[in-house]
C-alpha cells in the first residue's frame, strides 16, 4: 500500500529544506548570480527615469528566470549524485507526490531570491518595486516557472548535456508565462489604472493552472524514463 500522498510531499518538502539550510548551496548560487546580474544591469542601462521603468521590469524577470534554471539544475543534480531519484523510484510512492515535494522545494527557494530582489532593485534602480501588487505577480510567475522547470529538470537530469539542455528546453515553455508576468510587473511599476492591466494576472493565473495540472501528470512517465 501506498504511503500517504501529502505526507511523502512534505516530506520531500521537509528533506530539501532542511539540507539547503544546513548547506545554503542552491539559495547561495542563486542569490550570487542574482545579486551580479542586477548590478550589471543597473551599469549597462544608463538610461532616463521613464526609460529604466520600462525596462526594469525586464531585468527583474530575467534575472529570476535564470535563477531559477541555476536553483534547478542544482536541485536535481543533487538528487541523482545522491541515488536519491532511484530510491525514491523503488519505493512504494506516488510519483506525483515527488513532483509535488520537489516543486514546493524549488517554488520557495526562487521566491525567497525574487523576494530579496525586490528591495535590492529598489535601491539600485531608484524605483520603488515593493508593493502588494508586485509580490503577487512574482508569486505568480514563480509558481509558473517552477511548475514547468521541475518538471523539464527531472527529465533532463539524466542526459549529459543538461546544464545547457535545460534553459533550451525551459524558456520556450514559460515564454506565455514571462511575457504576462513582465506586462503586469510593468503597469504596476508606471501605475496604470487597474483596468488596464487587470487582465494579465487572470491571464497569468489561467496558464498557471494549465502547466501545473500537466506537469503534475505527466511527471509521473516522464520520471520513469
């Protein structure tokens, strides 16, 4: 008999947590290169206020993306170094609760990355990012990427190009999901009237809930291959 489906999430959940705070290898790598791109960036655009408003959101969204693509490939490399992919394959589980546990893994430690990035980009940039709005569209768009990213992680892991096989396969996928989330992050940043921009988070949440519901059935073949 299977063991409970949400008790072996969090478990998951529990056992990636607890090594990343004893290590700080992932939310390290991701918050150094973070940290480097938004200082880079804040040099390459010497641009006017409105120009850089246009443009930081850009940055922001980048900058995350490619955080995460780190924050994964690391996350499951770590799991296949370790034998844990196999051990877990063995036992009597659901798959999808794999996916469920790794996800959520993977959900927090980028959303602790754009969550920091927000005051940091406020200071470099000059424009203030941090409101309710803001943080509600990176929650978003984070649950987007790490929805499609744990799953094209978990099926690359395997393949000896993968640190170069991920972001190909990756950012094509969450393109729909960066596009609306870089929209919304925008208005917000130029305060648009909600009615102008109101409908990118819908938009944001419909895709949301497409790749999540796919991811989450079809980990299960993609894992066993």
């Amino acid at each position: 008999m299977k063991t409970g489906f949400f008790a072996v999430a969090f478990a998951i959940l529990r056992k990636d947590l607890i090594a990343e705070v004893r290590s700080r290898e992932i939310i390290g790598v991701m918050g150094l290169y973070a940290l480097l791109a938004v200082i880079i960036f804040s040099f390459a655009l010497e641009l006017d206020r409105i120009a850089r408003q246009e443009a930081i959101a850009g940055v922001l969204w980048v900058t995350v993306t490619f955080a995460s693509i780190l924050g994964l490939n690391r996350s499951m490399n770590s799991e296949r170094e370790q034998g844990n992919i196999d051990a877990m394959l063995l036992a009597p589980i659901d798959r999808a609760a794999i996916f469920l546990g790794k996800f959520l893994g993977n959900f927090l430690l980028v959303l602790v990355v754009g969550l920091v990035l927000l005051p940091l980009m406020t200071i470099l940039y000059n424009i203030n990012m941090i409101s309710l709005w803001m943080v509600g569209i990176l929650v978003l768009g984070t649950f987007g990427i790490c929805s499609t990213g744990t799953l094209l992680s978990a099926m690359t892991v395997q393949t000896r190009a993968r640190d170069a096989l991920l972001p190909i396969a990756l950012l094509p996928v969450v393109l729909p999901v960066l596009m609306a989330a870089v929209k919304a992050s925008t208005a917000i940043l130029a305060d648009a009237p909600l009615e102008d921009w109101q409908s990118w988070p819908q938009i944001l949440l419909v895709i949301n809930v497409i790749y999540f519901v796919l991811c989450y059935f079809v980990f299960e073949y993609a894992i066993e291959e």
